[in-house]
C-alpha cells in the first residue's frame, strides 16, 4: 500500500494538469486534508477568473473553509504541486495550516516564466528598495479605525 501523503500530492499534481488542460490558470494544484480526509482542493484559476490571487493554495483554502464552516484549519495539511509563492505561503499562515508538502520547487517555477522566487528576493529588502513603492499615507486618520477595533469587545480575533 503507498503512502497516503504520495496519493494526496498525485492529486495535487493531477488538479495542476487538469486546470492547465482546462486552461483555467497556469499548472498549480492544492490539496487540503486533515484527520485522513480530504477537506478542499483548486488549481489555479488566476487567468479564467480574472483574479490575481486565485491561485491553486488560495482556491483550496477558500474551498477548505466553506466546507469546514472556519475560517481556521488547525491541524489541516496542504500538498502543493509547487512550492507555494510568498502570497500563497502567507495564506497558509493565516488558516493555521500545520504542515505544507510540496512538489516542484519555486526556482522550477522561475524557471518556466513564474516571478515567485522574484518575490521572495523582494520581501526582505528595505521597504524603499524594493520595485514597487510603497509609500505611507494618512495613518493618523487609520489608526483610528485600529483604536476602536482594538477597543470592542464583541470581536471575533483571529
């Protein structure tokens, strides 16, 4: 009998073809499974949707925590068909996914067109050396919003 992870990450790579086939985005597919059961899976739909952020980990997410009715996946595992792009990794972190296994990595991503690894080179440099600026902007008015979610007392923390 083979691997359960080896079965769940054949999904992956499998849900990576089909969208590609279907031509729904580029060649990415995620699996999310957790107690032995699958509880969401995507491929990426980046370019039929319209949507930038539409990619295979995201779509599984969204897809994981509409079934779960949470917006939190304690103890879940997500298998990737490629290493997930900054984005991605982020919003694993956010749904508190234990564990991510992942297929190509994102240097095999550059290597076919995709700017993930570009990212990563981004995100630890200087806020003013990086490509995109990013300047401040009325944060005295904001923080007032922070102030008063800082200060209710019937909010759901996350």
């Amino acid at each position: 009998m083979s691997d359960s992870r080896e079965e769940y990450m054949r999904l992956a790579i499998q849900l990576s073809q089909q969208g590609m086939e279907q031509k729904n985005g580029g060649p990415f597919g995620a699996v999310i499974v957790k107690d032995g059961k699958i509880i969401g899976q995507g491929s990426n739909e980046v370019t039929s949707t319209n949507d930038p952020t539409a990619h295979a980990e995201v779509v599984a997410i969204r897809n994981a925590c509409k079934n779960l009715s949470s917006f939190e996946l304690f103890g879940a595992e997500i298998y990737c068909s490629c290493e997930p792009c900054p984005m991605c990794l982020s919003a694993i972190y956010w749904a508190r996914i234990g564990k991510i296994y992942f297929a190509n990595t994102r240097k095999d991503a550059a290597d076919i067109g995709f700017d993930d690894d570009f990212i990563y080179h981004e995100i630890p440099k200087a806020i003013e050396q990086r490509a995109v600026p990013a300047l401040p902007l009325l944060r005295n008015e904001a923080q007032q919003v922070f102030v008063a979610w800082q200060n209710m007392s019937d909010k759901t923390e996350y």
